[in-house]
C-alpha cells in the first residue's frame, strides 16, 4: 500500500473519518463514524471533551486506521470566510502581514485568531482569494481533544475546501460547479472551478431528519470492519434516487421531508437561490452551470426536487463512490453523501 491520509470531522452527530491513498486516483482504505451523545459537539466546537475523545478512541478501533495523523476539516457559522484582495508576496511574508491587514474585519482580535489565505487569482501585483479567520480557542480546543485520543492533527482545514476538491473531480476543465453540503445542523456552498474554490458561504441551516439520524447512527454502530458496511444500510436512498449521482427532474412540485416544515424547505430553496444569484451577479465570474449535491442531509425525501425545481440549473447528488477509484466497499447512500467531504479533506492540497 502506498502512502495515506486521513481526513477527519467531528459533527454534533458523528465522529467521522476515512482513510484513502494519495495519488491520480486515490483509493478508500477505510472508514468509519461514532455517533456522539447529544450536545457533545457542534459546528466544530467540542462540549464535552471526554465524550468526543471516547468517540475518537472507539473509531481508530472499528475502522483498523494505518496512522493516527489526520487532516481535520471544520465548517461553523463562526468561521468567517470572505473574498480578499492583497499585494502579492511570498507565502512566509503575507502569513507575517496578514494579521495587520484584515485586523478590522475580524470579529475578535487577530491574535486570538487562526487566519489563512488560499489565493485564487492574480492582477498584476494584486492577489485575490479566500480569507479564513476562525476563533484560535476554539481550534485549539479541538486538536487537544483529538489528541487525548493519541491522534495527532497535521493539518487544519476548511470544511469546503474539502468539499471543493472533491467537487473538482467530477467538474469538467474549464466548468464552474457550486457543491452543497446539507448537514443535519452545518450547510455550506462553494463554488470551484479547475480545482479554486472561488466562493464558499457557510449556511445557517439545520435540516434536523430523524430518518437521516437514525441511519447514519445504524451505520455507524455496523462499520466495526474497514468498509464492510452491509449494504442495507448504505442503500438508503429512496428507490427513485438509488444511483447516488443522477440528473434530477426540473420541474413539479415538491413533496416535504420527514420533520421538516415547508417554510423550513422554502428557507433552503432560497437561500441556496440568493446565494448563487449573489456569486452570479459578481464581475469576471465564470456561471455556475450545475450543482452536486452532498451530505447526508441531502438524502431527504424532497429535497433535491426542491432545489431542481426553482434553479435553472441541473441538480445531481455526488457521493465519495463517484471520486474513489474502485467502487467496491465503498459506501453508497446518505452514508456516502456524508462521506465526500471527508474524502476530500483526505485528498490533499488542492492549489
């Protein structure tokens, strides 16, 4: 086996990891989620330390991992994410000057803040991209969580960047794809062409499906073996969505997800709506021309007609099956919508 690495997410409802090679066409070595009790996490922020790092101890057991090093992914509504424009200078010097820079649009002084800057494009002697600001504390709190587990975290990374290189293996050269994560309690979109993430906005949306709760528990408690997942729990998607990535229909009306009301569904359907009319009605943006739909949230009845309904845009589901070379072992389902970021945050820098 060549080398791996590990991507790893810690949600209210899960610890989740998944374990794929490095190279053109990574393949899954494993993966696994522990359920965690409720109000022991959320938006990437841990409550209840010893519940967490207990979860963390049970996955690194179930699963059979190679390392105990990780790449962790967060994504929460305290992250502050948003286009920035900087003289270009070398990575060492713009690591040192960005704290002064952007001091006024942190919510928190720039030293109790974790920054990076992930460059998109350039103009000259000016530098465009993604500006990242999360709360240090809570960063912090995180990696000594994971480490009373005795894993070590190597790298920390956003979340959707994790979702955009996964998107960015079923994107065309060239094609401009908006990615949506529904988690159950965390959603965001991002916007990535030829591998850049160009947009991301993190989504105050819970999407709270007993349904999605239940099997991502069941799954989890039944992957004590490294991918065996039986294939009852990973098929969970409806029989009219069993292919985890397909063309939806754009028209008709939609019908309501188990314990989710329809203004909850319309709040959705908007605000995905005015968030891609937003990247749209900016300048030098090339058009979004479809959307991949992930997380397990996703898997809802209802849902993805929603969405096909009101974009003018076709909408399709992109599970980790669809970017993991070989498709043995590896999960289908809601299981595999929730997987995909996961396996990207696995895949390496992007840039």
């Amino acid at each position: 086996m060549g080398k791996t690495t590990i991507g790893l997410e810690i949600t209210e409802e899960a610890v989740r990891a998944a374990e794929v090679t490095i190279g053109r066409s990574p393949a899954l070595v494993t993966c696994a989620s522990v359920p965690l009790p409720p109000g022991a996490a959320k938006d990437s922020e841990v409550f209840d330390v010893d519940a967490v790092a207990l979860a963390l101890r049970q996955l690194w057991s179930r699963a059979g991992f190679t390392s105990r090093r990780v790449v962790l992914g967060i994504g929460s509504r305290r992250i502050l994410v948003r286009e920035y424009t900087t003289q270009a200078l070398r990575p060492d010097l713009l690591r040192q000057a960005l704290p002064f820079q952007v001091q006024d649009l942190l919510p928190v002084p720039a030293d109790q803040a974790v920054l990076d800057f992930y460059p998109a494009t350039q103009q000259g002697d000016q530098i465009t991209g993604l500006l990242v600001a999360a709360v240090s504390e809570t960063v912090e709190q995180l990696i000594s969580t994971i480490a009373k587990a005795k894993i070590t975290v190597d790298v920390v990374d956003l979340a959707p960047f994790g979702l955009a290189r996964a998107a960015s293996r079923l994107a065309a050269p060239g094609e401009s794809v908006a990615a949506l994560h529904l988690g159950d309690h965390t959603s965001y979109v991002v916007v990535v062409r030829d591998g850049i993430p160009k947009f991301v906005r993190i989504l105050p949306i819970e999407i709270v499906t007993e349904a999605v709760r239940e099997r991502e528990q069941i799954a989890a408690t039944e992957s004590a073996e490294p991918v065996a997942v039986p294939e009852e729990i990973l098929e969970t998607v409806p029989p009219s969505t069993e292919s985890p990535v397909r063309r939806l229909r754009t028209g008709g009306r939609a019908v309501r997800p188990a314990g989710m009301s329809d203004s909850a569904l319309s709040d959705l359907v908007g605000r995905l709506h005015s968030t891609l009319a937003f990247y749209a009605g900016r300048s030098g943006d090339e058009p979004v021309t479809r959307v991949l739909l992930s997380g397990a949230g996703a898997a809802a009845p209802g849902i993805a007609d929603a969405l096909a309904a009101s974009l003018p845009l076709p909408v399709s589901y992109a599970g980790a099956a669809e970017i993991i070379d070989g498709k043995k072992g590896v999960p289908t389902g809601d299981v595999g919508l929730n997987l995909l970021t996961t396996v990207g945050l696995a895949l390496g820098d992007a840039r």
